[in-house]
C-alpha cells in the first residue's frame, strides 16, 4: 500500500524538465530503448544516465538487458495501482494535445 | 494554458513531506485559518510559513485576508483546469482511506 513517503518519493522524481517529459514518453507503458533518438534533449548522455537512474531508484521504471540491448519501461498498472490517476494527471493535460 | 514547466513548479511545490500534507488538508476547496491546529506538524511556525509561502508562489494556493486573519485557499478550480487530475491524484489514494 502506497504511504505519503512514497509518493512524496515519486513526486520528487517527476519535479524535474527531462525526467518528467521522459515519463510522458513512456506513458505508452511499452519498453522504450535507452539509446533512441526520442531521447535527444539536448543533454549528455551521462546525464540521462542520471535521470533514469533517478526514476528506477524511485519506483517509476524497470531497465529491461536483452542481449546487449537496455529498454526503460514506466511501471505502468504498479504505478495506477499505487497512485490512481498520478501519470494520467502527468501525461494528458490541456498541454498536451500542442505539444506532442 | 498550461505548460511543461508550470507544472513541473507545481510537482517542485508538493514534491514535500509537509507541503503535501497541507494540499491535502486544503483539497476541500475551503479556506482554512493558517493558525489552526489542523497545521500543527511538529515543526516551526517559521517553517511552516515558509512552506506557505513556496505553495503560495507555485500558484497552489492563495491568501485570503480579513480583519487581522489570514486565511489559506487552494486554487482547486484553477488547479482542476490547468492540471486536469492532479489534485485529486495527490488527495485520493489507496493510503488516504487509512491515513485520514
């Protein structure tokens, strides 16, 4: 069961440009390659390193190895379940529909 | 409307133990006095108007003053159009039938 600790945890991880917009990109709740180019934010990639550690570490993600290949994957139903309509309200917003 | 980075200062504003706990207690929509016991978080009244204020220039809440009383107000409405399901993401949750 999910505790103000939690989600004070999730928050903090989503308070942040690039983290937030890569967990509106995984939305879709499909795993997604580290290495595409839907993650070009204009930053080094040690530092996208950083931001999806920080999301794993907070319960938002799950790294998938196959082979020698790394996906991220948001823990979508984990999330819905724990949060209920936390990444809908983070994901679909007035905003959305100009700038995707 | 909304943007990115307004609610990513939203996200910064309740990605706090304290500051959560206070939008929660406003999700009611009402004012409430910021001198009740309802505020009484073991923690200064110093730090606590600090909280209010960071809120309060996040555009979560607004200050309503009468006579010599001040009272506080989330934004609720204006919140619900900018950040469709966020508020009642942050308020209602598996944990809050428990913890409330």
């Amino acid at each position: 069961m999910a505790s103000d600790h939690d989600l004070v945890d999730v928050l903090r991880a989503v308070a942040d440009p690039i983290r937030l917009r890569i967990v509106q990109t995984l939305a879709d709740g499909r795993p997604h390659g580290k290495c595409g180019t839907h993650w070009d934010f204009g930053v080094h990639k040690s530092t996208m390193t950083h931001h999806f550690r920080i999301l794993r570490e907070a319960g938002l993600t799950r790294t998938i190895v196959t082979g020698r290949s790394h996906s991220i994957q948001l823990c979508r139903e984990e999330l819905d379940a724990r949060f209920p309509g936390l990444i809908d309200a983070l994901t679909a917003g007035p905003d959305r529909e100009t700038h995707r």
